[in-house]
C-alpha cells in the first residue's frame, strides 16, 4: 500500500514539474469536481476527475497536441486535455464560484481571449466610458442615494458574484440606485452596477431580485460588453459623444423649468421622464456594449436558471420577474422609450420559451426592505404626470399595510386629478385624513389639498379657514433650516395663497 501510495505522488510531482516547467497559467487554482461523459483515451466513462487550472503549454507536448490545456487529476495523477475538447469533461459546481468559473470554460472564453487578447486597452476605455457616464447621471442628479437600500443590494450582489474568475480577471462590482421608472440593471465597465428604482418596484420578492441580479452577472461573467463592443461600430470620439449627452440632458431638463411643481418634498429631487431618456437610452447602452444580443440574452437566462437550482432558490423566479418587467413595458408602451435593451421588446417570446411557471408570493422582507424606493417612485410619476401609475404603486404599500403618509397622498392627488364628483372627492378626503393620521410632521401638501378639495364643493369658508393655516405653516417653515430652493417655493406659495384669498372673498 506504501510503495503505490509513493508511486502516485511521485507520479503526481513529475506530471507536475512537466506542466510547471512548460506552461504559462491562464488561470488560478479551479479544483472544480466532475467526471468524463464518455471514454477518454485510457480513460473510462463516469470516472472522477478534478480540474485543476487551465494552461498555455510553451512546447505542444506532441506536433498536433494543442498548447491551450486543462490540468485534469484523475486519480491522483495529472492529465492534459486540450481546451477543445473539454467537452468530454462534466463539471459538476459545488458553490457559486465554481459554477462561474464552470459557466467561463463551457464558453470557451479562455480561447476567445487566447485569440482576441486581452484587451487591457479596450477594458481600460470602457472604464472611462463608465466614468463619463456616471459623472452624467450625478450632475442630473439621477441617483436614488439611500445607503440602507444600496448596502441590501451590495450584500445581495457579493452572494451572487464568484470569489475569483476562472480567467485572470479582477473587480468586485459595486452598486447604485439610479432614479428611472423603467426596470433596468447596468453592468457597467468600472464594475458599477446601477439598479433602476423601477426594477426595485416592479419586483415582489427578493429571489426574483437575487435572479435578475444574477442574470447581469451572467453577463458580466461571460464578458459580454467586451464581446459585443467588438461587434458594434466603431463609434465618435469619447469628448464628443458624451458632450452631446450632456447637450440632450440640458435641453430636456430646460423644458420642465418652467412648471412648477406644487408638491412639496424638502431636499428631494425628482426625475423627468426626459431626462433619463436622455440618459438611459440605445446610443449609449450600444456604446458601452451593452445591447447583448438576443443569443446572449438566451445565454445569460439558461445560465441563471441552473444557478437559482445550485442555489437552492425556486427556479420560477427568473421566469416570474422577467414577467414582471414585461407586464411593465405592456402596461406603459414604452419599451423603445426608457429601455436600454431593444432586447425587451422579444420578452413575451423569452419568457413564453422559458415554459410554465407559478409567480412568485409576495415577499413581505423584501417589501418592507424597498417600500420606501416604492414611495419614492410613486412620486416621480405623480411629478411625471403618470397619475394612474403613481396611483398603482402608491396602493402598493397600502395594500401591503406599508404606507407612509405620502403614499395615501399620491393616492389622493391621482383621484384629484383624473376624477370630480361627489364620491370620488369624497374617498380623496378621506385618503387625505389618513395622510394627515399617519404623517408624523406638519405636511403642507395635505393642507393644500384640503383646500382645494373644499373650493370644489364651494364651501369658500371653509377654504378661507384653511387657507391661512396653510400660510401660517408656510411661516413656519420658513423659520426652520432651508435651502434657497425651499425659500423660493415657500415665497411662490405665499403669492399664490394671498391671490386665492382675494379671489375667495370677491366669491
């Protein structure tokens, strides 16, 4: 037992030393478990094997040998297999990190950058394009900026993403929440993720979110921005291309300057539809490389489908979101509008060859944990004028028993401004006073509703009675801290209530 215990390390430190001695690494250490498919040379089906790491022989080992090598132990000795040929081999992932480094080599993506390069040139350019970018979505203000939503989304990430590549890759992504009603993920080319506030909302469950989440780092994994950036056309010098974003930003922010907006939110800035077309749009996704086609599309959906199994999460939750997010783009006909991916628009076709799925239940932590991003979101259509789908999101929370007051606000302001008769004044009232019950400071837009809502009905007293709390309050928030905004708004107030009075008392 001694003598081929000794046998087969030495065996195993000769293999060794041969690989070592005429090898460059194109991998780290792997040890990803498996067994042959079929009968390899000496060796026969179903035998155990552990692949070690893949290698690029400097001198081929015979004249037709391949250089690109998998290091295979089966049975405690070292075997080569040429790259093109591991096909023979199925892997068998134990953990998230094998399955990438397994979902890498099923790709071939060693030999693609065996024959492409590395392209350290390219990767760093699309960094900087990433950069550009992100300057232009922070100068429109166009991040949802919440470090308990964005650490949940961190957290979530780093149990999805493989501690090491199975290329020699580095970069651990990072995450933001950017402000767009459309359901989006961005892998960007600086590992920056961006989460669309619409896909936090369109979502009910966190598995649906760990799925979707796990799709981009499908794409990420398998390197398909690279991929495609080398298929698109060659594109407009860096200065210019972004100068015309910001150009396209500046003229859609310029058209909403001069509507007011009469709902009151201290410190919190909301999003034209505009403007995040102008940011989130086909030109740019085409120029980062992030239009996948739909063969990658398919890819990235089959991959994650097998990871929600390894993972132990319920394999229906990709078919669910991707439901989810379909149901958005039918129920807003937008997909061209606010989509980076014309892909969204073959999601029925997607999701119908995905098969038979049950949704998902709704997942109360999960809403809990994003019921304010839902909030948030109900505002930005209310300030977009998307009254019904603010309404939408805004019973949402009710319906969840999660609302704040703004939520039965929204709700209140959509009945005002797509409905006036006696009953439908009558159920805003009485959002309005579940507003005022769940509101834990003095909030101006309720007052302001009410008074509104009492000039509707002609009961000009009353309005009058109303209307000068509403300017007392306005007095006092002028005495709290504010901004030179919030003065402004409290000034174009006051002008506006001083006129209703005169108007009230002339009725």
């Amino acid at each position: 037992m001694k003598r081929y215990i000794l046998f087969l390390l030495v065996a195993m430190l000769e293999c060794g030393i041969m690989f070592s001695q005429n090898n460059r690494p194109l991998s780290p250490m792997l040890n990803i478990s498996g067994e042959f498919k079929r009968d390899y040379k000496d060796v026969k089906k179903g035998t155990a094997c552990i692949l070690q790491r893949v290698i690029k022989l400097k001198k081929p080992i015979g004249q037709e040998e391949s250089t690109l090598q998998a290091v295979v132990v089966v049975g405690g000795v070292q075997v080569g297999i040429p790259m093109e040929e591991l096909d023979v081999l199925k892997l068998i992932p134990a953990d998230k990190t094998s399955f990438w480094q397994t979902a890498q080599l099923s790709n071939d993506l060693i030999s693609y950058y065996e024959k492409k390069g590395y392209q350290g040139g390219m990767r760093q350019e699309q960094a900087r394009e990433a950069d550009d970018y992100l300057k232009e979505l922070e100068h429109a203000k166009l991040f949802y900026d919440d470090a308990a939503i964005e650490d949940y989304l961190q957290c979530m990430l780093l149990s999805i993403i493989p501690e090491k590549m199975a290329v020699l890759r580095e970069g651990t992504p990072l995450v933001r929440v950017l402000k767009s009603p459309a359901p989006d993920m961005l892998m960007l080319g600086n590992d920056c993720l961006l989460v669309s506030t619409g896909m936090l909302t369109a979502l009910d469950s966190e598995e649906e979110l760990y799925a979707v989440m796990s799709r981009e780092v499908a794409h990420y994994v398998l390197d398909h921005a690279i991929i495609t950036v080398n298929k698109n056309i060659v594109r407009a010098k860096r200065a210019q291309f972004w100068g015309a974003v910001a150009d396209g930003v500046v003229a859609a922010t310029e058209e909403y300057l001069y509507d007011r907006y009469d709902y009151y939110v201290p410190g919190l800035v909301f999003a034209t539809n505009d403007v995040v077309q102008a940011l989130v749009n086909d030109n740019i996704a085409n120029r980062m490389g992030l239009d996948y086609s739909e063969k990658q599309e398919k890819e990235a959906d089959h991959i994650v489908m097998n990871f929600m199994v390894l993972m132990k999460k319920n394999k229906d939750a990709m078919v669910s979101a991707l439901s989810k997010i379909n149901q958005y783009y039918q129920r807003n006909k937008d997909v061209e509008a606010l989509s980076k991916y014309g892909a969204y628009g073959s999601l029925p076709e997607r999701v119908g060859k995905l098969g038979k799925f049950t949704p998902l239940d709704e997942d109360r932590n999960y809403l809990k944990k994003t019921s304010t991003v839902v909030s948030y979101e109900a505002g930005m259509m209310d300030y977009n004028k998307k009254y019904n789908e603010s309404r939408r999101l805004a019973m949402k929370n009710i319906n969840n028993a999660m609302a704040c007051s703004d939520d039965y606000l929204m709700v209140a302001r959509s009945i005002m401004k797509l409905s006036n008769s006696k009953e439908s004044n009558a159920e805003c009232l009485e959002y309005l006073n579940k507003a005022d019950e769940t509101s834990k400071i003095t909030n101006v837009n309720i007052c302001k509703m009410k008074i509104l809502l009492l000039l509707r009905e002609n009961k000009q007293a009353d309005a009058v009675h109303l209307l000068h709390e509403y300017q007392d309050m306005l007095n006092a928030m002028y005495q709290q801290p504010h901004t030179q905004e919030d003065a402004q708004w409290i000034a174009g107030e006051h002008t506006w209530a001083e006129k209703l009075l005169d108007r009230t008392y002339i009725m």
